[in-house]
C-alpha cells in the first residue's frame, strides 16, 4: 500500500511512522516484518507520537495504521513477551499498550483505524478502541489470546462487548476465529469497507470530513460517548469539556476578572436559562 498524498515527517522514530498531512496526523507502526507487532519500545513512540497529536492544535484528527499492506497490527510482540510483560532493553516487563489504549480512548479528537490486513491480538484491540475503522478487503480480525497464553480483559472485551454485543464477542474470545473484512462490517466492528488501492484516499476523504466540522462538537460528543460507558473517569472528562466551554464564556471570566481586581464579582447580568 503506497501512498500518493505528500505526508510530511513530524518526528523521526525507530519503529514507527509520525506524519502530517493538512490537519491529519498519522500514526503508522513500522515493524512489517513482524505484521507490525508491538514491543514496548513501539508503543512508548506511539504514545509520545499520541501526545504530540494532542498538544499540536494545527491536528484535528488520527489516523493509526501499520505499514506494508500486510498487517495492521498483529498484537505484543511475542519474542520479546517476558514473565510480567514484553520486556524492552531496560529488561523491565512492560504491559504500556494499556496506557495507550486510554490515551485512544480520551484524546478529545477522532482516532480513525485505517486497518489493512491483519488486525488480530492486543492489534485487534487498538482497533476496537479507535472511534473509527476503515477497512480494507484483505483485512482479517481476531483475538487470539486462549491460543497464546493472554487475554485482554479490559476494553478488549467490554467493550468490544459494546461495539458487536455479547454473544458475538464472547465468540470472538472463545473461539479465536479469524474473520474477514465483510464479517467485521456485518458486525459493526468496522464502519467501512474499500479495496486496498483505495484505502488510504478514503481514509483521507473521512479525516478531511472531519475536519470540516466544529472540533469543539467533535471533542463533546467523544467524551459524551466515552462518559456512558468510563464511569467516573468518564465523567470527569466529559466535565473537564464543560469547564473548558464554561471558562470561554464571559460569565466565568467576570469571575476570574472580579478576583485580580480585587471586587465583588457582578453576576446579576447573566441569564438564568430555563
Ligand atoms: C497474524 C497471523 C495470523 C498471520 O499469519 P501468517 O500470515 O501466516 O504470517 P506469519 O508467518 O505467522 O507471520 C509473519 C512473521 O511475523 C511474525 N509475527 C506475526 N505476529 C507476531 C507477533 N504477535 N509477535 C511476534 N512475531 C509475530 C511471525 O513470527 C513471522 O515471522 P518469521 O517469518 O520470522 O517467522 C500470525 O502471524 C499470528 O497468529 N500472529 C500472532 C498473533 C498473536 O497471537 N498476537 C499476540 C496476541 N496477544 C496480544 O497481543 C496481547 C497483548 C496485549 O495487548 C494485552 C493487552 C491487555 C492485557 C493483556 C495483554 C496480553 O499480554 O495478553
């Protein structure tokens, strides 16, 4: 799968992709030899990468992929799997793809799965989590942690449980079938299917979509989702939102004001909504 667009490197990694095109920044595990599994040191890049995604407000939405065509990503690297986790060259055991599932899970703005190939394993999962998936018609899903000794029982289950419901997840886990691109669209598991020649423009197609709408909407309606399933740390992000819309407000800034200028705050002008 090649690219036709003129992405522009944010920062050079060992063993991902960090690039930008218009507001789009993409985020592309470089490891095909290894259908793109992860190892500690991937997913530390792929979180600072996340991060930066975050901080740089020229970015309004993520595409997360793999490099190759081959495989969006096929999980923990398992050659490097020690006793308490897979271990990097510090040697400490490491399970860090959990932070950045929640990193995913709470960057107020889209995460688009641009998946080609395999998706299978703690790889599956980062799908699952992303807001969106584009598929291509060589892509595979699957979970194979019964198979392997591992098991994800966090958003890898619940909420997968909540994007293709509980018996078809249960399944999915029991029986660690693999399943194609038409099977994953049946389930809602992904929201569009393309050939692998065109998946990169569509992905682009939806981003620029994106885009074009209010990022403040985008950011709201993502906490607003995340906050039915995420319990109080749902809460607290959708609340940190209203913060954020409240503070922009001249309401709360006559408060801030009245306190450097050492007054009583006048709140009588503001309307008490219905
Ligand atoms: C994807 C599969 C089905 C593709 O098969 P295919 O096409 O026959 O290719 P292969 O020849 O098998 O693969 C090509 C080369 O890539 C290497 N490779 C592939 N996947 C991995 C991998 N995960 N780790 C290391 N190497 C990998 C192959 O070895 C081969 O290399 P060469 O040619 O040198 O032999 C097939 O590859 C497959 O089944 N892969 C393994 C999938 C898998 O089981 N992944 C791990 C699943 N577990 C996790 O991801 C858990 C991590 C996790 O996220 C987690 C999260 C929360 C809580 C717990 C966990 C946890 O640790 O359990």
């Amino acid at each position: 799968m090649t690219s036709n667009l003129p992405w522009k490197t944010i920062k050079e990694y060992k063993d991902i992709l960090f690039q930008q095109y218009k507001g789009i920044a993409k985020i592309s595990i470089n490891r095909p030899h290894k259908h793109n599994a992860f190892t500690p040191l991937t997913v530390q890049e792929m979180s600072e990468a996340m991060e930066l995604a975050r901080q740089d407000t020229s970015v309004g939405v993520i595409i997360l992929t793999g490099e190759g065509g081959k495989a969006f990503c096929s999980g923990g690297d398992q050659s490097v799997r020690g006793d308490g986790g897979y271990v990097g060259d510090d040697f400490v055991p490491r399970l860090n793809v959990l932070d950045l599932q929640r990193q995913i899970r709470t960057i107020p703005k889209p995460v688009v799965a641009m998946v080609a190939g395999w998706a299978i394993g703690g790889g599956h999962v980062l799908h699952v989590i992303c807001d969106l998936s584009i598929a291509a018609e060589n892509a595979r899903f699957g979970q194979t942690g019964p198979n392997v000794g591992s098991f994800d029982g966090g958003f890898g289950a619940s909420y997968l449980a909540r994007v293709v419901g509980q018996k078809k997840a249960r399944e999915i886990w029991l029986l660690c079938d693999q399943y194609d691109a038409q099977d994953a669209l049946q389930m809602g598991l992904v929201n569009k299917v393309v050939p692998l020649e065109e998946l990169e423009a569509t992905t682009v197609a939806w981003c620029e979509k994106i885009l074009e709408k209010s990022p403040l909407a985008l950011r709201m309606l993502k906490s607003a989702f995340n906050a039915e399933l995420d319990g109080q740390a749902g809460i607290q992000e959708l609340a940190g939102n209203a913060t954020l819309l409240y503070y922009l407000s001249d309401e709360a800034k006559e408060g801030k004001n009245a306190f450097l200028e050492k007054r009583k705050p006048d709140f009588s002008k503001f309307p008490k909504f219905p």
